[in-house]
C-alpha cells in the first residue's frame, strides 16, 4: 500500500490537480529520456512566466501553492519536472529545448536546492544568449563538493531504488519542527516514493557529481536569494558561499520553514516571490499580465 499524506489529501491540493493537467513534452529525438512533466497556470500570453524547479525528492506538484497563489495574482507560474538527464550540460540542453517549445525568451526561475543549482547552470550555460531574466534561490548551493557522497556518484546509477530513498531522507528530519513543516515533510516523501529509480539515480548524480557555478557569469542577472535560519540539510557554510557568489543580491529571509518552505510557509514565500517579480512590471519580462492589459488599453487610447 502506497503512502498517503494529509496534504496530498487537502482540498487544495484536490483543487488544483482537478483544474491544472499535467503535461508531458517530449523534447528529445531519441524520446528514451521520456518527457518533461509540467503544469502550466496562469495567463498563457505571458511570455516570462515563473518556473519553479524541484529538489532532488520533489515532482512538479510540489509548488501547487505558489501556482495557485500566484496565478490568481495573474503571473502565469510553469512548475516543471525533468527526466532522466545524467550531466548537467545535457539537462540544460534539455531545459533550453523546452523553452523553445513553449515558444519563451526569458523565463524568471525559482529553484529548490537542486532545482537552484539547476537554475544557475542554466544561466550560465545561456550566458551568452540569455535565457533567465532572473533567479530566486532557496536553499540552494553553488558547488557540489559540499556533499560527503560526490565521489561515488557515479555508481548512483545501478543502486537499488530503496537504497537512493532512504540516502535522500536522511536529509528530511530536522530537530524542532511545527505541524506545517511535518506535513510538508510527509508530502514530500509520498512525492519521494513515487519517483522511479532511473529518475532519482538521475537527479542524485546531477546533485553530487564534482561541479559549480562560474557566478561571475551570472553578474547582470537580478537574483533573490530565499533561506530558511531553523535548521535544514545544507550547512552555514553553504550558505555563506552562496552570499559571497551574489554580493549584490536581495535576501528574503524566514525565520523558519525547515527544508520545504514553499509548503510550511508557503504565504511567506508568496509574498516574497511577489515582491522579486514586481521589479520587472513594465519591463521587457514581466510575469504578469497586469501589465500587459494596461499597455495594450495605453495603445488604444
């Protein structure tokens, strides 16, 4: 018998599955990776929209809350789930066909741990022809090495499923936690079980195998960086990193929220999601349509 979350349970949850298909895009020729997996919410003539990137346990549901939060605030929001990619340089090919599919320039990113470490590679596998307007970045890392586990992420592949769950919730618990972070962290391992072997092996090995981010690359990009200051799985000292790499970045700080904050804050992240894409109302890459209903009523006069 499968597991069950209360979350998953929720008549928001229920809402949203019920009013947002998933769709499955197959953007490589050889079709054996199998598609991305996305929901797609919000204004469709939005042309920068927000997508969301999941971390090593999470699928694309995992950001019902922003999608759903947002979207009502009319920002079209795409939470987007990759298939199995080994190297990064292959993801990023991946995720740059999936925009050319969906016919968008620039896309504002908000990435979870992996999903932020997958977003400036991608920044920076663009740089020259950009494709990201900007980033926002919670919990995430710029280099791999911070992982005990790197040197052996090569053999990530032919481990058994249970043995790749149980090294990823190692990670889940925490020491004080509140009834909204159990239910984000119960959701989050119904979404854990469910994952296939090929595709978390995948995600393991984009996780921990040696890399980093050339930040330098990154410097004309607008970038938010959200953290937790309870205790999650990276240390201070990554965090730290990160602060150095964006010296010029904003900072939305939650006293609390553990490794999931997107579900056990979720008002908080909105907002400040909200306040990180409200700069570029009026700009070439808003995520809204607010603005692109006023400038076409200013035409019109």
């Amino acid at each position: 018998m499968s597991y069950v979350s209360d979350l998953s349970q929720s008549q928001e949850y229920l809402s949203f599955r019920s009013s947002i298909p998933l769709r499955r895009i197959v953007v490589d020729t050889n079709n054996v990776k199998g598609g991305w997996r996305i929901y797609d919410c919000g204004p469709k003539k939005v042309r920068c929209p927000l997508i969301c990137l999941p971390p090593v346990s999470g699928t694309a549901d995992v950001f019902f809350k922003q999608a759903l939060a947002l979207s009502a605030k009319g920002i079209r929001v795409i939470s987007a789930e990759a298939p199995v990619y080994w190297n990064v340089k292959e993801w990023c090919e991946g995720f740059k066909k999936l925009l050319d599919y969906l016919e968008l320039d620039r896309v504002h990113i908000f990435g979870a741990s992996l999903g932020g470490y997958l977003a400036q590679k991608f920044a920076e596998h663009t740089h020259i022809c950009p494709r990201v307007a900007s980033l926002v970045l919670c919990n995430t890392f710029t280099d791999t090495s911070v992982f005990n586990n790197h040197e052996s992420a090569a053999l990530f592949w032919i481990l058994p499923g249970l043995v790749l769950k149980r090294m990823v919730m190692g990670n889940f618990s925490s020491g004080k936690v509140d009834p909204d972070m159990i239910e984000a962290i119960d959701f989050m391992v119904e979404r854990l079980e469910s994952l296939p072997q090929a595709e978390l092996a995948s995600r393991l090995t984009l996780n921990c195998v040696k890399g980093y981010v050339e930040a330098h690359k990154l410097a004309d990009i607008p970038v938010t960086i959200m953290d937790v200051f309870d205790e999650y799985a990276l240390s201070n000292s990554v965090r730290e990193e990160l602060y150095k790499c964006y010296p010029t970045a904003k900072l939305a700080h939650l006293k609390s929220g553990g490794n999931f904050p997107y579900l056990s804050r979720c008002a908080e992240v909105n907002l400040h999601l909200l306040i990180h894409l409200r700069q570029f109302d009026g700009t070439p890459f808003p995520a809204s349509d607010r603005f692109l209903i006023e400038r076409k009523k200013a035409s019109t006069r």
